[in-house]
C-alpha cells in the first residue's frame, strides 16, 4: 500500500456555470448607470473601449472580463476583414461597405459607409406560397 501525498490545503476553483441561468438580468442600479454612459457618450461623440465593455456588460449581463475579451475578439475580425477588402453584413447592425481607401504615413485610411438596418419596420410580409412580396415603394 503506498501512502498518500499530504494535500496542500488548496481548493481546486469552482467551475463556471456558462448557461443562461447563470446570466444576470440589469437591475435598477445598472440601468441608471447605463443612462450615465449614454449621457457621457452623447456629451463627448464618441464612446470609448471601455464604455462599450460596460454597455456590454450592462445589456448582457456577462462578466467584464469576458465583456472585454469578446469586445477585442470582434474588433479585431472587423479589422482583418477591412484590411482583406471584404464587405461586413452583421445584424441587426447592418451593411459596413467599404467606400474607398487611402495609404497614409501613418497607416491606412478606410473610409466606411455604414447602412443601418430599420428595426422599427415590421418583417416583410410573405404571401400565402411563401414567397416574400415585393416592395411597393
């Protein structure tokens, strides 16, 4: 019989729940910390790295880390695809196209016309063999 090794005291980390349950909805603090953000960004014109992290965490309930870490894993496959030339279809954002581009001294200039998708309007009605009417406009 051989004999046991003496533990060192330490607990192994509890694992970390990823499903759905485990997502914390906004309370009333984290609204009212939302609108101090939103009120920030329309104030400056810009929102900043870390205020998308927190807007993130806020709207998903996630955790900042991973807020942070999915926030930088998305922006860097927009970059990549900006610099390779390719088109972004992302919704409910909509079409990012690139309109044209320009090698500066300190890097290159993408210059990006953003169409935004209407989620005010209601999907496009189907006729009765499903196929999708046309637009009457």
């Amino acid at each position: 019989m051989t004999p046991k090794k003496p533990s060192s005291g330490a607990k192994a980390a509890p694992k970390r729940s990823t499903t759905k349950a485990a997502i914390k909805k906004p309370t009333a603090a984290a609204k009212a910390t939302k609108a101090a953000i939103e009120e920030k960004a329309v104030s400056t014109g810009e929102l900043s790295k870390k205020e998308l992290v927190e807007r993130m965490v806020l709207e998903s309930g996630m955790k900042k880390g991973d807020a942070r870490r999915a926030l930088e894993a998305v922006l860097g496959v927009v970059r990549s695809a900006i610099i390779e030339g390719k088109d972004i279809s992302a919704a409910p954002l909509g079409k990012i196209k690139i309109a044209r581009k320009k090698q500066t001294p300190n890097g290159e200039l993408a210059v990006l016309r953003v169409k935004l998708k209407d989620l005010t309007k209601a999907a496009t009605p189907a006729t009765s063999d499903g196929a999708v009417a046309p637009d009457e406009s």
